[in-house]
C-alpha cells in the first residue's frame, strides 16, 4: 500500500526541491508562522501550494523566479502597523507580503500579523466581522 505523504511533508519536499533562496526563504516563514501559531495546520492545494489554516486559511507561500508571496487572504481586514503588506495592496479582501532575494522581513511583526489573521479567522467563523489589531505582542 502506497501512502501519500502528509501536507507537511509535502512542503518539506517543495522547500528541498527549491534549493534555492526560495526555499530558505519559504523555510523561514514556514518557521516564524509556527512559532506564532504552535497548533496551526498546515495543507497543500491548488497544485501543491503551501497553505497555513488556523480557523481557516491564514495564508498562502507561492514561490515564483523573482520572490515569495505570502498572501493572507483576509489581509484587507487586518491592521499593519509595521507595513509589511507591499502587494495586492488594490483588492478588497486579500494582501500580499512579496520577498525578493535578500529581502529582510520584521519577524515579530510577521508572526503578530500571523496571530491576527487566525484571530479574525476565529471572529468570522463565529459571525462577526471587525478589524483585528496586528501589533507586536498583541
């Protein structure tokens, strides 16, 4: 019998067949959204996309030639002191953090904007709609 390997295991293997900037990068992401949220589930879709759920989906990990795009797909409804959205900044719903090569990232911001999207997730499935603060220790 042939079992398919976990979620998890599947973007172990992404981040590896990367090799690459992408791949470290993705890695630590992956880490800093673990560290945020201890019991966050991870999954894989729309053709082998790493996905973070926590009450529903946090964010995405889409790995291009030129950058890593973290979308948060409620981003809109989420406060960013540290403004750390830099895409998809025109829609109503979604925001996206893009990583270039070499790109810094504000850790502690990353993971209170993490907390804050599973947060709103948690709100919305309860019925209730209100921005979500993503300030640092929040």
């Amino acid at each position: 019998m042939n079992e398919e390997p976990s979620p998890s295991q599947q973007i172990d293997a992404h981040i590896q067949h990367l090799n690459d900037w992408r791949g470290a990068t993705l890695a630590r992401v992956r880490a800093l959204i673990r560290q945020a949220l201890p019991d966050v589930v991870e999954a894989v879709k729309w053709r082998g996309v790493p996905v973070w759920e926590h009450a529903g989906i946090i964010c995405t990990g889409e790995t291009y030639k030129a950058v890593v795009k973290l979308t948060f797909v409620k981003g809109a409804s989420l406060e960013d002191p540290a403004g750390l959205f830099n895409a998809s900044l025109e829609g109503n719903t979604r925001r996206a953090i893009d990583l270039h090569e070499g790109a810094a990232l504000d850790e502690e911001a990353f993971k209170a904007l993490v907390r804050a999207a599973a947060a709103l997730n948690a709100v919305s499935s309860a019925g209730r709609k209100k921005p979500v603060s993503a300030r640092p220790g929040a």
